[in-house]
C-alpha cells in the first residue's frame, strides 16, 4: 500500500494527460510453427522490436511534469517535445461549430465567451449553418413566446440533422444559457432533439460536454455557480460592425422581483474584479474600439471585495427612496468607482452601460456620467409599471412617486439625458386604473425609447406560486397595444425637441433600407440616419473624405420619428466634440 500511496504522489494532479503524438500505426504479428520463419528470422524481429522499445518514451515521459533523470521533488520544469501524436489529428480540429444567439446582449456576451473557450480546445466557426458540424442556441427564457421560438428551431435544426448525409460527421446541437438550466429536463427528454446542454455558469465544461456527445450520448451541465464571472476568460468579440463590443461585468441577480426567471437561471449576483474588467477594455482599447457597453443582469448593483483595499464596513448607498429585500451589503468597490476607472482608460472610447435598476442611483454615479465626456448621457430606468400598487405586487422596492423623483433628479444632474425604459402589461392583479396610471406615467416622464411585453408567467417565480395571473390574454394585448401608441406618441415628441440641432453620430454601416444611406448612433444611443456623401475632414476646412463605419461624424438632425432621426452630415468630428444646438432654419 505504501508502494501505492507513492506511486500516486508521482501525479501532481488528475487531469487527463495530453502529449502529442504522431501518427502511431500498430501492427499484430503471429507467429506459428507453420509460419515457415526460421529461429534466426524470430529472433531479429525480437531484436529489433527490443530497440524500438528502448529508443522509445519512457515511463517517466508519461508523468506530467516529472522529469527523466530526477526525483519528483526537483522542482526543475521540463518541456516535452515528442512528437508522438499530432495535434492535427484531434478530431475537434475539423469540427466547425455555428451559433445561433437569442435574447439580451449578456448572451451576445455568453456566446463569446463560449466560442473563446472552444477556440482554445481547437475547434473552428461557420456563419454559415450548413457546413456546421455543432449548432449552439444561446437562449433567453424571460418571456413563454422567447421559448416557444428555440422549440420552433429545434424541430428545423433535427429534420436538418437527420436529412445529413450518412458520409459526413452527424450533427450535434446544443442548448446554453437560461433555457438550458430552467427546462434542463425537458429538453433532454423531449424528443431528443438536443445533444447536449449548458447552463449560464458552465461554458468552461463545454468541450467535455461535446467530447461526452461524440459517443451518442446526451450530455448535460446546468449547475450554478457563486463564483464564476469567467474573469479569466478573454472573449473573442464577434460583432458585425466591429467597431463596438460587450464587456460583462457581474452576472446573477438578487433583486427578487417577483415576475422574473433571472435569479433562478442565472443565480445570485457576483461581481467581476475590477482588474480583469480593466485589462479586457484596454485590449479593446488597442484594437481601436470605439465604444464598449458594461453589461449585467443589475449592472449598476456591481460590487467588487476580490481585493483587500475595496473591503470595508460602508453600506451600499441606493437611490434616495428605494429598498430591497435584501439586507444592506457592506465594502466593495461600488459601480460608480468602476466606471470612473473604466472612462480614464480612452477618453475616446465610448462607455454605456446595461440593464440597471432605479435603486442602484445615488448621486456620485450621476454627477460622474454628467462630468465625464465618454460617459453617453443615457440611461435605462426600467419602469416596469406607473402604479404603486403593482410595483408592490412586482416587489420592485419603489413607488410611483419615488420614480418619478429619481427621474427629476437625474434631469437635473445630467443635462439633456436620454431615457428607455421597460414596461409590463397586464400583470398579476393589474387593474384598469393600474394600466390608467402606467400611460400617465409615460406621458409624464417622456421616453426615447421603450421595450413593452405582455406579462409571461414564469415557473419558480414569487408571482407564479402566490399571485394569480387573473388578466386574460386578450386584455393583455389591448392594454399592450395602448402602451405602445402612448409611448410612439411620447417618444415622437421628445425627439422632436431634436430637430435642428448637431448630434455625434458614431457610424454603423449602411442603412438596412438603402445602400446609399448610412445609419448611426448618438451619444443618447438614438438612431440616426443621413446620406452617404463624402464630408469635411473638419468643419473649418474644404477637403473632404468618405464616410466609413467606425468614424465620428457632426450630423444636423432635419426630421424625427418615434424610432429614429434623419439628418445631413457636415463633417468629420474628435469624438468627444459636444453636439452643439444650432437654429432650426
């Protein structure tokens, strides 16, 4: 036994063992007394197979880390460079792996994230799903009618699968994200339309996961995590426009509100370290990257204690007025401490930030984004509804009237601020004077845009086991369609205010309606859309030059809508140049 116990101590850990080998071709040999081979012909092929033997690994080769000619305790590190295996033979380097991603943009996040790690475990991606040997869905289950599409795919993605030709690789499919951790069962079972599954917190596991599924065999890790951020995880940012990337920041939720899936698919909240998040944006930084949002389920809750000199005894700080259900947390570098970090990185990087909630707005986070220029002037303020009874009833920790305050507050700190927001119909218990009171809070606050859903019923949820979803689907979409005229009609009013003046536009590419339009953003994140005409390299000046995706242009806004503005380019601009108003002739 103690043989034993030191046999195991030659291991320094249990992982699996991988050295590369070239292609190694075993060949049986008989031998029999009518084989017609002479004694001296046996024993030069025993010779010689001895001298293959000696001249090959030994056994200390097949010890990790271990060298040949000293003890384990050595500490001398050795690089192996047998050429015994090639890596080129791994099957995963011809697997070409295809995402489909649906959802928020954390998991436009998560699938760059997930593609990072299975480009480090040698596979290569498609856009194009027919050459695909893997299809990934990165899926949301926040709402029935998200869900119901990922079915809808699956049923196309197994008659694709099955009509695959016998020659080739077969087709596997997976599901990541909420999906895959709220219906894990299901999915597995459900006509066996996926392979494998992989909840929020176990990217990290998906190479073992498709290795698991290359012998047939469904393959599944939906576990949560307290801890995983994948701060160690650079993501290989995969954006069309290339100009613009996520960064995540914190992952989880521990708001509670009682409509919402997110705490139970994504978890309890965990905040990246500051350190990790600021190396990625200078990364960004240096590939020129003109404009990076911060991205969280509650990004504005973000709590970094990963180091000493963050920890203390000070108590979170929330918006004057609001609560939560949970107790107070104490130390951590807070939000506004990040993002002051994150603006000194580029001056002329663009920083956005999103989802927030209203209770995670005190004063220094507001005066920080009015102070510094690449801070955008815009800010989500997720309403959910304008009455105070169902803001109870959806324990979102704040009234109609503390709301509203917050928003005057944040009008007065931040000059010209734009405002989204998230609204909710037809929620468990919502009376007509509720749905009465939610237009006149759009009508009061005026936002430039809105993200407005019926209410879905979500299993796990405080809502789904103690309120009765009692609004019948009919009145639901009324009520949603009421909504939504009220806010076009606001929207259309407050970007009206617009007209006449010049507007930083950082440019998208062209228009999805004209090539010979080109499409943009302002600081306020509101589209704009303009000609595609060569400009002035500076205002004061007669050259000209083309317009490319990347670049800051001055954009005079000529007309609105509820969606988007038209204007006319005057010239090329630094970005951090202030739009400025001009007169309206």
């Amino acid at each position: 036994m103690k043989q034993f116990r030191s046999l195991i101590q030659l291991f320094p850990s249990p992982k699996l063992l991988r050295l590369p080998v070239k292609c190694f071709q075993g060949r049986l040999f008989c031998y029999s007394s009518s084989s017609g081979v002479s004694a001296s012909g046996k024993r030069r092929a025993s010779d010689h197979f001895k001298t293959q033997i000696s001249s090959g690994p030994t056994f200390n080769d097949f010890i990790q880390g271990l060298p040949a000619n000293n003890s384990c305790t050595s500490g001398i590190e050795v690089e192996y460079k047998h050429d015994y295996f090639s890596t080129e033979l791994d099957p995963r380097h011809f697997r070409k792996v295809y995402f489909e991603t649906y959802g928020c943009q954390m998991n436009v996040n998560d699938t760059d994230i997930a593609w990072s790690i299975l480009q480090r475990s040698g596979y290569q991606r498609t856009t194009h799903l027919r050459e695909a040997d893997v299809v990934l869905l990165v899926t949301c289950s926040i709402r029935e009618k998200a869900e119901q599409t990922i079915w809808n795919r699956l049923q196309e993605l197994t008659a694709m699968k099955n009509k695959r030709l016998k020659s080739r690789t077969p087709l596997k499919i997976g599901i990541l994200g909420c999906m895959a951790e709220r219906l894990k069962m299901e999915l597995l079972e459900r006509e066996k339309l996926v392979d494998i599954l992989a909840g929020p917190d176990s990217y990290r596991d998906l190479p073992r996961l498709l290795t698991v599924s290359e012998g047939g065999q469904q393959a599944s890790n939906v576990l949560l995590s307290f801890e995983e951020t994948y701060a160690d995880i650079m993501p290989v940012h995969h954006t069309p426009q290339g100009h613009s990337a996520f960064v995540s920041i914190m992952r989880g939720c521990d708001n509670m509100c009682s409509y919402c899936i997110v705490p139970f698919t994504r978890g309890r909240e965990r905040s990246r370290p500051a350190s990790s998040i600021l190396e990625e944006i200078r990364i960004l930084s240096d590939q020129a990257m003109k404009e990076v949002t911060l991205l969280g389920q509650n990004v504005n809750s973000y709590r970094d204690t990963s180091e000493e000199q963050f920890c203390g005894a000070v108590p979170t700080k929330l918006s004057r007025g609001f609560k939560t259900v949970y107790r107070p947390k104490l130390g951590g570098l807070r939000f506004s401490g990040l993002l002051d970090r994150v603006s000194q990185v580029d001056p002329d990087m663009r920083i956005r930030f999103t989802s927030p909630h209203p209770k995670d707005f005190p004063d220094e986070v507001l005066h920080l984004i009015a102070e510094r220029e690449n801070l955008c002037k815009q800010i989500h303020l997720p309403a959910q509804s304008g009455s105070s009874q169902v803001l109870k009833a959806m324990r979102r920790g704040y009234t109609r009237e503390t709301y509203l305050e917050l928003v005057q507050n944040i009008r007065n700190i931040i000059q010209g601020v734009s405002l989204s927001s998230d609204f909710i119909s037809g929620f468990a218990g919502e009376t007509e004077e509720d749905h009465q009171q939610t237009l006149s809070l759009m009508r009061e606050v005026g936002y430039n845009m809105g993200f407005l859903f019926a209410y879905s019923k979500r299993k796990k949820t405080h809502a789904f086991h103690n309120l009765q979803d009692d609004v019948p689907v009919d009145v639901k979409q009324r009520r949603l369609e009421e909504c939504i005229t009220v806010f076009r009609q606001e929207a259309s009013r407050v970007n009206a205010t617009l007209i006449g003046s010049t507007q930083l536009v950082l440019v998208e590419g062209e228009s999805k309606r004209s090539a010979k339009e080109l499409c943009g953003r302002t600081d306020g994140n509101m589209k704009v859309i303009f000609p595609k005409e060569d400009v002035a390299v500076h205002s004061a000046e007669s050259n000209t030059a083309v317009i490319n995706t990347g670049d800051y242009v001055l954009v005079k806004i000529l007309t609105a809508s509820s969606q988007s503005l038209r204007g006319q380019a005057l010239c090329h601009k630094h970005p951090m140049m202030q739009s400025e108003p001009l007169s309206s002739n």
